[in-house]
C-alpha cells in the first residue's frame, strides 16, 4: 500500500472505524515524505507525500469502513525549561539560538531535545528544568540560515 495524502487527523474527525492501527514514528521521521513503515499489525506501508507537509500526531494514512492507520509519535527525551522571567527566557533563548537548536513551546515551557551541554548551561544560568520523555506534537525543526 502506497499512501500519498494525508486524509485528516483523529483529533478532528467525527467519524471513528471500529478499528485502529498504529504507525510509531520517532519525531524527527515526521519531516520525511518518503519512506517505508510498518504498522503495530505487522502491515508495511509506502509513504509518499505529493503535499509539502510534515506529518503529525493523530495524522490518518488510510481509512475504510472497518479499520484506519494512524500515526502515534513516540516519546521524546527532551528538556523541559521553564524560565522564572521574559530576562532569563531572552537569556536562554539567545544562547539556546547560537547553538542552532531547535525549540518548541508548549504553554509556558520550552521544550528541546535533550542535549546534555544545554543541561549544564541551565544549571550555570540556574533556569529551572527537568528531563522527561514527553510526546512533541510535531517535529523538531532545524532552520538553516548563514550569518552574513
């Protein structure tokens, strides 16, 4: 099976198939739009994306009257950095940016993957943080750019 649209996501859909399968990704797969996965059901599936978008959590590959595929995104060990201030967010966010690291946000925290010099760099700026393994709804993208 060869899939080229994504055909919505679980989170938005009103109509449910009796029937799930998974597709695990790791987070940093969900920017590829070609490559060969294998559902929770031993099933492999070609992945090729006509459109230019990144796939996400809760993302439907395929769906029919009885069963769907569904992508679920593993967990990933990030840091989750939680400044007391807009300075000590400035801080780390400018030294966060000269490292080219990418981030996320997610309410007041900011996430990245965990990176262990970052993990000394909080303690140095004393940032509070903690490590987890957490779910990222999408992936963690780096941005190219030259500084000119």
């Amino acid at each position: 099976m060869i899939i080229e649209k994504v055909l919505g996501n679980v989170s938005t859909i009103e109509k449910r198939t009796p029937h799930v399968e998974r597709v695990y990704l790791e987070s940093d797969l969900l920017v590829k739009r070609i490559q060969r996965v294998t559902t929770d059901h031993g099933r492999e599936i070609g992945i090729r994306l006509r459109d230019n978008k990144d796939l996400v959590d809760g993302d439907i590959l395929h769906m029919d009257e009885k069963n769907m595929i569904v992508i679920s995104v593993k967990e990933d060990d990030v840091l989750v950095i939680m400044p007391t201030s807009i300075g000590q967010m400035g801080d780390i966010a400018h030294q966060l940016g000269n490292r080219h690291l990418p981030a996320q946000f997610e309410g007041d925290e900011m996430l990245v993957q965990y990176d262990y010099l970052v993990e000394e760099l909080l303690k140095q700026l004393k940032v509070p943080y903690k490590r987890e393994n957490r779910k990222v709804g999408q992936a963690f993208r780096h941005i190219g750019h030259s500084h000119g």
